[in-house]
C-alpha cells in the first residue's frame, strides 16, 4: 500500500506542476506583470523540475498560502481554484486514505500479536496441566485415579517434589 500511494500521490504532484509550469510560461513574457513578480514565478514554476520542487514544498510543507497568494492576486484569480482543487483532493483526501491505510495494517498487525500471544498463553496453560496431571498421576500411588492426603504428603516428602512443585508457582503450605 506504501508503494503504490507514494507512486499515485507522486503522479498526481507531477501532473499539478506541468499544469503549472505550462500555464504560467506566458506571464513570464507578460509586460503587465512586475518584474519582481516573473522572476518569482520563474524561480519557482519556470521549468518543469522546479515547478515539480515547488508542488512538492507546497504539498508537505502546509506553507501552500506562500505559493498560490502571489500567483492569485498578481497572475490571475483562476488559479485559487487550481490551489483549492489541488490542496482538498491531495492534502485532505489522499492523506486521510494513506493515512487509514497505514492505521488499517496497524491494528491488523496488533491484532495479529494479540491473537498470537492468545495462543501462546494457552499453550503454556496446557503444558501446566499436562505437568500437574503427570504429577498427580505420580502421586496417585493405590491407581484408584484419586489422591488420598496420605499419598499427598507421601510424595511432598520428597525435596525435589517440593522444590519442581516452588517452581511450578505452587505452594506447597497449601497442602497442610
């Protein structure tokens, strides 16, 4: 999704400046226009690669006012609606889109972990039984499938018992 917005977005600045560029090429010959004036629009709209710099500072920058204000009151009127066209279709549109994109592959990715760390805490949940069964199993010496207290503190008896069972976070006070 990055490539292919950064393509789309990068499409239409290339579109927007050679609109630009090509319109504005007959008031750099206009004598009505002030000198200083053409020498503004040439430095930033004279050819091609620097109309194409000046859209791209005007699109990430937010400082587009400084770009279209000469251009509205000096050249002509006609181009607030280029500016107004161009500013609420890339800056508003297609940045809230990329922007949700982006956001969208987020939280896929989060929900992904969550459900990943779901798994992982159940499996642990399982192993934990499957180590106590295997204990009680032990413990149950008579086979009858139940443990007597006198099998119980039989086989809490043992150390290594108590120490595997400190380990598996039981107490073994709970016992007594």
């Amino acid at each position: 999704a990055l490539f292919w917005s950064i393509f789309l977005l990068t499409i239409v600045m290339l579109m927007a400046s050679l609109f630009l560029c090509q319109s504005l090429s007959s008031a750099l010959a206009d004598e009505a226009i002030a000198w200083e004036t053409r020498v503004w629009i040439f430095e930033r709209y004279g050819t091609s690669s620097r109309a194409f710099y000046t859209v791209f500072e005007f699109t990430f920058s937010g400082g587009w006012p400084n770009y279209a204000r000469k251009l509205v009151e000096e050249v002509s009127p006609a181009y607030a609606l280029f500016f107004f066209c161009f500013i609420i279709s890339v800056n508003f549109a297609m940045f809230k889109i990329v922007s949700a994109l982006f956001l969208r592959d987020t939280l896929a990715v989060a929900n992904s972990n969550a459900e990943l760390a779901v798994q992982e805490k159940t499996k642990q949940k399982e192993h934990y039984a499957s180590k106590l069964m295997d204990f009680f199993q032990a413990a149950d010496t008579s086979n009858d499938g139940c443990l007597s207290l006198a099998e119980l503190d039989t086989i809490l008896a043992n150390e290594k018992v108590r120490t595997w069972l400190s380990i598996m976070e039981v107490d073994v006070h709970d016992t007594e």
